[in-house]
C-alpha cells in the first residue's frame, strides 16, 4: 500500500465513477475500487455502507442545504416561490460539478438498483422539504404538495442541465422549470 494521502472519500467516489464508466457498476467490485482509490476495501467501507452509496454520499449535504434554504427564505415567499429559491440553492452547490454530475447520471441510467436508489434520495429529500416548509406554517397538504413539486422541478431541471453539450446554467434550469409550472396552472 502507498503511503497515506488525504481526502480518502474524494478518492473512492472519483475512482468508483471512473471504473463504473469503464467497465460497468455490476462488473466493478469494492476492491476494484479502493485499489484505484489507493486504499485498503476496509477503508471504504468507513466511508460508504454499500457499492452504490458512493454515488450518493451527496444527498445529505444537499437535503441540509435544501432544508437550510427554506428555513430562510423570506416569510413573504409563497410555499412555491420558497421551494423554487432552495431548489435554486441547491443547483448552485452541483454548477460547478457538472462533469462529474454527468458522468454520475449516466452511470444511474444504465442500472436499474441504482435508479431505484436516486428514486429513494429525491424521495427523502421531498420529505425533509416538506417538513422545513410545514415548520414555516404551511398546511400538511400545501407542503407535501411544494415539496413534491420543488423535487420534480429540480429533476427536469438536472435531466435538461446534464444533456446540453455546452456548461449551462443550472440554477437557470430551475427558473424555467418554474416558469413552465405557473404557465400550466395559469387560470384563463
């Protein structure tokens, strides 16, 4: 083994989404992964449960920003607005991670577990959402609603994001998306 070298978690996740990239998520092995990475397979098993928890080791960092941007939107934000501004928040923190964004949502889209997986993520981020807005004073009903909303729109935000061949503006993303919503609810 080398000799020690920081940032052992960067190390794994980098290594981890290059050999799925090469050779594919199920033919790749934890070993396959701390080799690459540098480290011993139980190192890495400090930093992540399981094979596919590397690719999503970030959803807690987002879901705290997320959560942290409701609870200080401005009161005078509508529940929409206030979900549309942490939404935003949250497309800032991935802007300058595009490459690596990219490469890890063509890895998911090839593995059936591993969407199911980015599934429960968006899920659990719905959820905390939803809480930061009921702890606003939202009704049960209106925060759900948001929340779920705010998740579908950073999705279809992320999916037009990573498919530009060009670096595109995420947060702007986002704002479209938005704006596509108020024109589907629009009262004529």
């Amino acid at each position: 083994m080398a000799r020690w070298e920081p940032d052992a978690s960067g190390r794994l996740t980098r290594a981890a989404l290059e050999l799925y990239a090469e050779h594919g998520y199920e033919q790749t092995t934890v070993a396959d992964i701390a080799e690459r990475a540098g480290v011993t397979e139980r190192t890495y098993f400090r930093y992540f449960a399981d094979k596919r928890e590397v690719l999503f080791d970030a959803s807690g960092a987002l879901q705290e920003l997320v959560v942290s941007a409701i609870a200080s939107a401005p009161l005078t934000l509508s529940p929409i607005e206030t979900i549309g501004v942490a939404m935003e928040n949250a497309a800032s923190l991935l802007q300058e991670r595009r490459e690596f964004a990219r490469q890890r949502a063509s890895v998911i889209a090839t593995n059936p577990s591993l969407q199911e997986r980015e599934l429960l993520k968006l899920a659990l981020l719905g959820a905390a959402a939803a809480e930061a807005l009921r702890a606003r004073g939202v009704r049960e009903a209106a925060a759900a609603l948001a929340a779920e909303t705010g998740v579908m729109v950073f999705k279809i935000g992320f999916e037009k994001w990573v498919a530009e061949e060009e670096s595109g503006d995420f947060p702007q993303h986002i704002r479209d998306a938005l704006d596509d919503l108020r024109l589907l609810t629009a009262v004529t």
